[in-house]
C-alpha cells in the first residue's frame, strides 16, 4: 500500500526543482530505493517518479520528464544517471554521489557475496544455478521484444536492427559494437526523421558552468582513449579491469541488458570468467533490486585479485559507473541547446534501433547457445519467457523459480 503524500516542505516553485536538501537525506531516500526497486531501469523510473516528484516534490513532472529524455540520450545505466542528476539538483555534487551509493550499494554488494560463495564453495555444477542461466534466456528475449516493438518499428529501424544483428554475429567483437552503433547513429541522422520536438520545454536550473562541463568531457574521452595505452603500457590486472568496465560503461547505449554482449565478449574469451559462471551471475541480477549494471561488482569478485574479491568488485563498479557521471555533469549545461536540434534525435533513434540488434545477436549468442542444450532446457526458458510477458511475474519471482526447477531437474 503506498503510504499518503505528506505535505511539502519545500516548493518546487517556478524553477520546477527544490534545491535545499543534504547528502544524507539524499542517501537515505535513495537507499530505500535501492533496497525495493526490482524490475528493471523501466520500472525504476516509475519508482523514480512516485518517490521525487509525487511524494517528496523535490521537482516537477516538467523538469523530471527533462531529465529522463537526458539520461535516454546517454549512453550508461539511465535509471542510475536519472537519480544522480536528481542528487546533483537536490544538494549539489555530494547529492548526486550519495544518490548513486544509496541505489547501487545493495544490489552491488549482494552480487559480489554471490560471487564469493561460488568461489568458495565450488558449486558451478550445481542444477540451480543451469536455472539461472536458463532463466537468462528469458529475460534477454523479453528485452529484445520490448525494445524491438519501441525502437525497430517500420521498415528502415527493422532493416538497421537486422543488420547490427548480423554484424554483431558474425564478427563479435567489442570494436565491432562501437562501430555498429556509431554506424546505426549516422544511418538514423540521415535516413530517420522522428518529427520530435522539444523547443518549448523550459531549461533546467543547472549550477554547473560550462567550463566545468567541458572538464568532464575532457576526462571522459582522457580515460576512454588513455586507459587502453596505459594498460598496454603497464600490464596490471587491477588496471586491466578498471580500463574493462570502463569502457563498457561508455559505449552502452539502451539500458542495462545491452551491456550484456559488451562485457561477454570483453571477459570471456580472455579466460578471466566462464561462460557459465558469467550466465549464472547474469541470471542472480535479475533478482536483485536496484541498477543492472551492478553485474559488475559480481564480474569483478569473480575476476579481482585473490584472496581480495572485494577490491576487484570496488574497481569493477567504479570502472562501470564513472562513465555515468562524467557524462551527466558534462551534458546537463548544455542539453537545452542540444535537445531541440532534429538530427541529433534521428541519430539517437537509429542507434536505439541498432542496440535492438546487438542485443537480438546477444540472445543467441552467448545466452542461447550457453544454457539451452536439451528439449527441458528449451520448455524451462519458454516458461519462463511466458511467465516474464504473460503473467507478469517479477523477473526476481521467475528467477527463484527457475533456479528451483533447475535444482530439482538438473541434479548435481
């Protein structure tokens, strides 16, 4: 039951966004969030939504809405970069990172305590963890067919998805996914008109000056461009993983489960994760609230130094995760200007198509080809699929089932 609306201490006023709170009251609400958003960065907006704008009116549905079409501009965990852009607008540059901690810490830390226990116990045979990958399946294909009826819908975003499928397929690279999405962005700016318009929409208060905004950026493509020399430079595995993720964390555009290809083909043929235990920890973040992008921290436990697990999920969460604020201080200053400009919404949608295939080529391969090797494993992961878009159970509801199923079907 939701509890009542209580009466607000502070007026949005004229500006649409109260800015009079502190990083504790930030972290606070955020935690809470952290701790009972399930359903994925969708689902997380709408939390989003009840919590800031509705019960708390730290800002209005106008300049909510602002942000939410910022953050879907971005590449990176939109749901997360929302709620850090909400905290730098609430109480400045500490809101936005007590915002960020508050909402990532719990699922973060659970995914890294998984990790830990399928190192220290040794149970990658086990049946229920072949349901985890199962369930994988399920929730991969059910994001391929949300996002295929948004954002390849008609002839020319239908053709652009099947041919970043194809591509993705047949030469599944990490640079052959930048190259598929900076192709899909410019087929978009030339091909597709979206008739979108946002002109009249009055610009956020942002206290953040240019100067300081081009300092990000700055740092952005310094360590999107630095981090590969220095890496070859100086082989350490602590600055292998930073340099990983934060890479990932920069070329992803359409929500957390298209970082799915990126970080199999970035982690596994290296050696550093199995197939399996990648699978079996994608299918664990399905159920636990808060962003997916804290599959990470379980990638990192897994691949981090030993006996510290810890301190390579640190270093894989924060390599995932810099890449959302360097971009949200970068854009925010200037997103007025750029917002109402029609090709840079074309180029968003041909990339958003182009993720459509990325991620269809994903579903097959690793997801498909990894879990579903016999006629159950199919019939389990149709379940599953049908239980996800049918009957609208919870992704963490199917998740516990499955992985029950595969305990009692697949015996160790």
């Amino acid at each position: 039951m939701t509890p009542p609306t209580p009466p607000a201490t502070e007026s949005a006023g004229t500006s649409g966004v109260a800015c009079a709170g502190s990083a504790g009251e930030v972290f606070g609400v955020a935690l809470r969030l952290g701790l009972t958003s399930f359903g994925g960065p969708i689902a997380h907006l709408g939390y989003f939504r009840n919590e800031y704008v509705e019960r708390r009116r730290w800002l209005d549905d106008a300049s909510y809405a602002d942000l939410v079409a910022l953050c879907q501009f971005l590449p990176g965990p939109a749901s997360s970069q929302v709620g850090i852009a909400i905290g730098l607008l609430r109480a400045g540059l500490p809101g936005a990172l007590a915002a960020w901690l508050g909402f990532t810490l719990p699922s973060a830390i659970a995914l890294a305590l998984f990790a830990e226990a399928l190192q220290r116990w040794h149970i990658h045979q086990a049946g229920w963890l072949h349901g985890l990958m199962i369930v994988a399946v399920a929730v991969v294909a059910q994001a391929v067919w949300g996002m295929a009826r948004s954002f390849a819908a008609g002839r020319t975003r239908a053709a652009v998805a099947a041919l970043a499928a194809v591509v993705s397929l047949l030469w599944p690279t990490p640079w052959t996914q930048v190259a598929v999405i900076v192709g899909s962005g410019l087929i978009g700016w030339f091909a597709l008109r979206t008739g979108a318009s946002s002109a009249g929409a009055a610009p956020l208060p942002i206290r953040l000056s240019r100067r300081f905004a081009i300092g990000m950026w700055a740092l952005f493509f310094l360590l999107l461009i630095g981090l590969p020399v220095l890496r070859t430079a100086w082989p350490a595995q602590t600055l292998a993983l930073f340099d990983t993720f934060y890479r990932a964390g920069s070329l992803v555009f359409g929500g957390g489960h298209v970082v799915l290809p990126l970080l199999q083909s970035a982690v596994v043929p290296p050696g550093w994760v199995t197939n399996d235990a990648f699978l079996a920890g994608y299918g664990a973040a399905q159920a636990v609230p808060g962003p997916l992008f804290t599959f990470s921290a379980y990638l990192g436990a897994v691949m981090g130094p030993a006996p510290n697990h810890a301190l390579g999920a640190a270093i894989a969460l924060a390599g995932m995760f810099l890449p959302a604020f360097l971009l949200v201080f970068g854009a925010l200053p200037f997103w007025a200007a750029l917002r109402t400009r029609p090709g840079f919404q074309s180029a968003l949608a041909g990339i958003q198509a182009g993720v459509v295939g990325i991620l269809l080529a994903a579903l097959y391969n690793p997801v498909w080809t990894s879990a579903v090797h016999t006629p159950v494993d199919f019939a389990l992961a149709l379940v599953a699929f049908v239980l996800l878009t049918v009957w609208k159970i919870p992704p963490w509801g199917v998740v516990v089932l499955c992985a029950a199923a595969g305990w009692v079907l697949f015996p160790a």
